[in-house]
C-alpha cells in the first residue's frame, strides 16, 4: 500500500521545507515518490527550484512533483452545482461576473488537492506520497469537512430529492426560479463519494500527520491544540517536526541565551507529545533549496530513524464491553491527547453523540449496542475521552463519589445521564398512552 504523510503546522515554521526534504529522502531509498501542496500558496516549486507542472514532473530520480490546476477539477467535480447556482442568482438579477464568484465552494482548491491524493493512491504508482499541508486552522477545517458533509447529506439530501421530484413542477410554476434537477443532486452525491473516500484513506493505517514547528510558546501551544483535533477526527500524528533548533556548539553570549530558552520549550515539547518521536532540524545559515540541500536537511533532521515506517499506536476509537452490577455496559473510548476538562463537551441527540473541544465539534453516529443504551458517566482520563453507556432500564443517575479518579469528570455528565433517562421515561409515557388512544 501508498504511504502517505501529511505535514501540517503553523505558518511560517518550515513545512513545505519539512515535506520537500521527506520526498527527496523518499526518493533516495528507492521509494517511488510524489509531493503535493494543498496550500493554495503553492511554494513546493521554490523549495525545489524547479519548474512544477499540473501533473507529476519528475525532477530527480524517482521523485516527483505536482501542482495542482485546481480551476479545472473545479470545473469537472463542481460544474453542475455551479450552473444551477448561477442560474438561480442570474434570475434574482445578480450580476453574472459577482454570480461566478459568488458559486465558488469555499476551501475547493484544497478539497480538490486531497481527491488528487486519493487518485494517486488508487493508481498503486507510488510507494511514498508526501502532502505539504495549508496552515493548521485551514487543514483541521479541510480534514473535518468529509464526515460534517456526510451529516447533512445523510438527513438532507434523500428527504429533497423526494421532495423535489414530486414538486418540481409546482414549485417551477409557482416561482420562476429554476429547479435543481438530478444532475445537481447527482454532482453532491458524487461529491459526498469522494470526500468520504478521502476520509477513509486519510484515518486509514498507512496515513499519518505530521506536526512541524519551531521552539516558540506560541507555536507549540498550537501545536498542542492541533494534535487535540487531530485526534478528536480520528486522524493519526505519528510524529513532530522541531525545526530552526539553535546548536548549542560555539555559541557566543547571545546565542547561549537562545539555545537556553529553546531548550526549556524543547522539554516541554517532549513531556506534550511523548511517545510520540521529535525530530529536531537546526537553525541553517540558509533555507535549504534543491533536491541536494533538502536531502542533507532530512538526513540529519531524521538521523537514523525510518520516517517511512506505519505508525502503530491505536488513535481511532474503539468500544469496550464490561458486566458489572448494573448488568451489561460498554464504554466508548477516543484518544484526545492533551485535552482538558474545562473545554470538553458532551451532548447526546438520539442516535448520536456530540463530542466538542474547543470550537470544534465531532458527530459520532453511535453503534447499535450504544445507541440503545443511556449515558451513565464519562471521565477524561490520561488522555483518553471515556464514556459509559449502560442498558436503558438500569440506567440511574451518577453519584459523584462513582465517578472514577483521573483527570476529573465532565462536569456535565452527571446532569447528563439524569437528563437522558429522563427523557427516555417521557417518550416511553407518550407511546404507552398513543397506543392506548389507537385501542
């Protein structure tokens, strides 16, 4: 299988660089090897100092380049979606150059970026795909987009398609404004395809990210926080890049001081991503350019490391079953490494749970042994978000002293699962009484 490595971090830190000398190192072990950018800035082509065209440009021995020309898969993933909303703007009178502007889908270039990764894959070209990443607000929107697609397709787009063959011609009629056909809803089922394509192989086991930054508070607080959401969508960091590291040999006065206050953050770095490896890259005279430059820069960024190798440690979510007093309950368990309390939430609506951390939020559609069960507790324990769903009627509220001991419960939990076996008593009540009525 194609491995593929996603590098991602602060702008500004060096991970086109990052991403650049991980293909060249690639490509000089023998691994056939292709790098691409999802940053709309693509600077993939300045780093090698060469000309990079739309498709593969092979630029030394088994590596390869690529640019993508967005505009156009734009155009053959998008069109459809596009002519009906342009139709649409030109009938309420907008101007048609605003009306082209105004359909563009927000974040295309980069969502098309992936689809192209996807392709590669498929293709089973390359040992080595290498994905130089946008900053990591946009890449964490970008990575959370399949699975908030699929939400609303999955309750939107069969209930208006029903709808709209049965109306269309009432509402055409009625309106004037034109009718989405089915080549429109056609395109968004393509669309949701592909983005759930691209989920699958990016939280799959030969896909992994890599978090790039430099010896700065700021940078690593993000940094922290990346790998967070990261793990909240079920994606895998395998590693971190520490890059413009000061050399503590023959440094004069100022520099001592310099090295002295990274290396207190480098420790932080350390005891924040542990077990995870840090691969450190010293500060360098000059950017590193060219495929000659870039393989000295990984060579002794990875040093005797094998960058290429599958990441073994579980970070998706898994469901444990254990019988205890109440009789049978499962626990729902998800890595959040580095999370806490105070920006955790949880809700549950129906079938789904409701996990959020921070301005993030994940929907995770439950498995029928949970869904059929009520929340009976939760905990953030080391790093792993824990919740405990234990059968309908055994439910009963949590007693605080029953919470276990860790890094303290959510502090809504308890109302939670009082809320839920409420809730559930009052639904049970209403069917009981429509059934009688219907006697």
């Amino acid at each position: 299988m194609t491995r593929v490595l996603l590098y991602t971090g602060k702008g500004g830190v060096g991970k086109t660089t990052s991403a650049a000398g991980t293909a060249t190192l690639a490509a000089l072990r023998g691994l056939r090897t292709l790098v691409l950018s999802t940053d709309a800035a693509h600077s993939l082509s300045d780093a090698f100092d060469s000309e990079v065209g739309p498709e593969p440009t092979e630029i030394d021995d088994l590596l390869f380049v690529q640019q993508i020309d967005a505009q156009r898969k734009f155009e053959r993933s998008w069109g459809d979606i596009q002519a009906y909303l342009r139709s649409v703007l030109h009938m309420v009178g907008v101007d048609p150059i605003e009306a082209e502007e105004l359909t563009v889908l927000p974040g295309a270039e980069e969502v098309l970026a992936l689809l192209e990764v996807r392709d590669h894959v498929r293709s089973g070209r390359w040992d080595v795909i290498v994905v130089d990443c946008a900053p990591t607000a946009e890449t964490l929107r970008l990575l959370a987009l399949p699975e908030a697609l699929n939400w609303y397709m999955d309750r939107i787009f069969n209930a208006e398609r029903k709808m709209m063959r049965t109306f269309r011609p009432f509402l055409s009629r009625g309106s004037g404004l034109p009718v989405p056909d089915d080549n429109v809803f056609d395109a968004l089922r393509r669309l949701q395809s592909d983005l759930s394509d691209i989920r699958t192989l990016l939280a799959g086991p030969d896909a992994s990210v890599r978090l790039v930054l430099t010896p700065e508070a700021v940078v690593v607080a993000e940094a922290r926080r990346s790998l967070t959401r990261l793990s909240l969508y079920g994606y895998r960091v395998d590693g971190v890049v520490a890059n413009r590291v000061f050399p503590a040999a023959g440094a004069d006065t100022w520099r001592r001081q310099w090295v002295a206050a990274q290396r207190g953050i480098l420790e932080e770095v350390a005891d924040s991503f542990r077990p995870l490896p840090i691969w450190e890259s010293p500060y360098r005279v000059c950017e590193p350019v060219g495929v000659e430059e870039l393989a000295a820069f990984a060579v002794e960024m990875y040093g005797g490391d094998d960058p290429f190798a599958r990441a073994t440690d579980e970070t998706s979510l898994w469901v444990d079953r254990h019988i205890d007093t109440d009789g049978r309950t499962y626990t729902l368990t998800m890595p959040l490494p580095l999370a806490s309390a105070s920006e955790l939430e949880l809700a549950r609506h129906g079938d789904e749970l409701i996990i959020t951390v921070g301005s993030y939020r994940r929907v995770l559609p439950l498995p029928a042994a949970l869904a059929r069960g009520v929340v009976a507790g939760a905990r953030l324990d080391e790093g792993r978000l824990q919740v405990r769903f234990a059968p309908r009627e055994s439910a009963r509220p949590v007693a605080p002293s029953e919470v276990p001991s860790g890094s303290g419960p959510l502090e809504s939990a308890q109302e939670l699962a009082q809320g839920l076996t409420a809730e559930y008593h009052e639904q049970l009540a209403r069917r009981t009484a429509a059934i009688g009525e219907n006697l």
